[in-house]
C-alpha cells in the first residue's frame, strides 16, 4: 500500500517538481512530466479534441502541439492538501458543443490522472484556445 508523503517542492534530474510516495519497498517519485503527459493523452482522446495548444512568446499564435510536445499545453499545480489542480489548454474542431467537449474532457482526464496515479485531482481547468476545421 502505498502512502503519499509532503510535497517535495524541489526539482527532479529534468528540473520538474517531484511528487513522493512511501512504501514498505522503498520511495516512488513521480514528476509533473508524468502527470502532464497522462493529461494531454487523456484529453486528446475525447471527441472534438485537434489537440493541445501552445501560445508562442514570439509571435502570439496559438500552435498545435504534436503527439511528442502535448505537454506543453498542460500546467499542473501541486495544492497543499496533497491533491492536484490541472490547467489544460487545448483546439477543438469547428462545429462541437464547447460545453459538452469540455465536460467530457474534465471527467476523463480526473478519472485517468486518478486511477492511473492514485493522486486526487481537485479542479480540472479546461482552455479552448482554438478552433480548427
């Protein structure tokens, strides 16, 4: 059984924070990569979903993100009762109910984050930046 211990707010060897947990086997360290990547798969799999978006610092459009760099369109946000908050930024295909798209995409990314880390997710946060055909 596994026990969740305090944030370690430090950086892991690819500078993202860490999340730790205890067992008697010994310590698991999960980075925010992990959860980030979990999410972007998540929310990319839901109906109506082109993909993740990511606003460029140097010309101001949004872009979509490959398969490879949907993270990047994810901020996750450790809270101090050892749960998670989700921001997810992503491009919906022209047409989709918006509200429909984005229910869809907090259940399914709360559900998958949970059963496949064991973390509670506290809020799902949903960004559409885009809209393609």
């Amino acid at each position: 059984m596994l026990r969740k211990c305090a944030l370690r707010r430090s950086s892991g060897k690819e500078g993202y924070p860490m999340l730790k947990f205890h067992s008697e086997q010994g310590e698991i360290s999960v980075s925010s990569a992990v959860f980030s990547n979990i999410t972007g798969m998540a929310a990319t799999n839901c109906f109506g979903v082109k993909g993740m978006a990511y606003r460029s610092m140097t010309d101001g459009l949004v872009h979509l993100l490959r398969r490879e760099a949907m993270s990047k369109g994810v901020n996750v946000i450790y809270n101090e009762d050892e749960s998670i908050s989700i921001e997810l930024h992503i491009i919906v295909e022209n047409g989709v109910n918006l509200t429909a798209v984005c229910h869809s995409i907090m259940s399914q990314v709360r559900y998958v984050v949970s059963s496949t880390t064991g973390v509670d997710v506290s809020t799902v946060d949903v960004y559409v930046d885009s809209m393609r055909f």
